[in-house]
C-alpha cells in the first residue's frame, strides 16, 4: 500500500483518467527486468521509477565511459569507471526512494538468464546487440514474460510490444545481424526510452493499447513515425511450439 507521503509524488499522475490510487497500488506491486542500463535503459528506468514501479531488476556489466555520457542520461561524468549498476541505483534512488531496486552486475548469458528474469512481470530489452537480444527474446517466450524490444541507431528507432503466441516473437520477424559500435545522437535513445517506458505503464495499469504486432519505426531526420505489422511464423524455432490453448 502505498503511504499518503509517497502519493505526494504521483499526484500529477493520479488525475489521469482510469488511474487513481487503486492503478497506483498494481504499479507499486510490478517488477520490470530491464536489460541494459545504457542508452535505452536510461530513461525507460528514469521514467519507470518516477511512475513509482514497485521493483526495477537492472541487468549490465559494464562500467561507465566517457562515450556514454552524450545518450546515457542515468550517468554522470563522476561516475566514469564505476559500475552502471551502481551508478544507476544511486539516481534511481535519488529520484524515488520508495521504490525497491535490484542489480545484477551481470553478463545475460542462456545460462542464467531464467534465474535473472525470475519474478519480473515484464521485460525491457535496452541491449545494444543482437546475440543477448535474442537470449532474452527466449527467456521471454518461455517464462511467457511479455517483452518490450526496442532497438536504436543514428537518429532512427524501432519499438514493439512481444508476448507469443498472441504476437510474433523476435525471432519471428528480425534478421539475425550483429553491428557493433554504431553511432547514435542522446535523444534518439531519449525518445524510443520513454515510448517503451509508456509500453510498459500501459500494460501494468491496462491502459490504451500496446504494440502488439506493430513495429513502429521512427525516422528522427524527418521527424516520421509509422508502424508495419508484424506476423508469427509458425515455424518459429522460439514460439512456433506456443499453443494458444495452452496459455
Ligand atoms: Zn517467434
């Protein structure tokens, strides 16, 4: 339950038609596994713990660069060298001290990653390739965990909202490519960040519709969005087993 102290901070939410404290409490009881305290996971968790989301799960092993720092917005230049983890718990905490925050200063590999995404209710992909993208996308497909994928470059972006059988899955529809080191502008992150954060909060307070086999695409040099749909294949090595009878 949450205390009339903490509802001092969601009060510009509250208001928001269907909301209400009973919405605030179901947001209060979520976790979300966001993989990735980079670009993307920097203002998917930033906007997440604002919206007072009971229990963020961090995932990355990476320390803090100088390169970070032009889209990395949970970072700050006095945090150059430490662990993203760290430095993420830190803001988060600062931002919203009533949330609980857990970290894992790890690589998701096939290995661990059920025990990682163990008890989160939705998962955020903010990786920034494609061979733990895909790690995750079966973590997802088998805990039947809904996913968020989102994936940026340059000052282009793509989101969708994943949970088979009633959508496709990553493996369904994405080429399987592995492209290091792109280049990207801060805001580009910024912007598909806070639309897979919106994903999110749709789907814990059931609010508006999701991306449900729709990819949208954004084109940020013309300012454009659309959204092409996506199907299943059924002969997905991931979710073409998923029956819908057995959900
Ligand atoms: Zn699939």
């Amino acid at each position: 339950m949450i205390s009339s102290h903490e509802m001092k901070l969601y009060k510009k939410q509250l208001g928001i038609n269907g909301w209400g404290k009973q919405i605030q409490d179901k947001i209060k009881e979520t976790s979300v596994f966001i993989a990735g305290a980079g670009g993307l996971g920097s203002p998917v968790s930033l906007y997440l713990a604002a919206a007072g989301i009971g229990k963020l799960i961090i995932c990355d092993n990476d320390r803090v660069e100088h390169s970070n720092l032009n889209r990395q917005i949970l970072h700050g230049f006095n945090d150059i060298k430490r662990f993203k983890t760290d430095s993420a718990s830190d803001r988060l905490k600062e931002l919203n001290p009533y949330i609980e925050i857990k970290l894992y200063n790890e690589k998701i590999t096939t290995n661990n990653s059920i025990n990682l995404v163990s008890g989160a209710d939705i998962i955020v992909d903010c990786l920034d390739n494609f061979h733990t993208r895909f790690i995750i996308n079966e973590v997802s497909v088998k805990k039947r965990i809904p996913m968020v994928h989102a994936g940026v470059a340059e000052m282009n972006g793509q989101v969708t909202f994943i949970c088979p059988p009633e959508t496709a899955c990553l493996e369904c529809f994405m080429p399987k490519k592995s492209k290091r080191g792109f280049s990207i502008v801060g805001a580009t992150a910024g912007i598909i960040g806070s639309i897979q954060a919106m994903e999110v909060i749709k789907y814990i307070t059931g609010t508006g519709v999701n991306l449900k086999n729709r990819l949208l695409i954004f084109d940020g040099k013309n300012n454009r969005f659309e959204s092409i749909n996506l199907f299943r294949n059924p002969n997905c090595k991931i979710c073409g087993k998923i029956d819908r009878r057995s959900q």
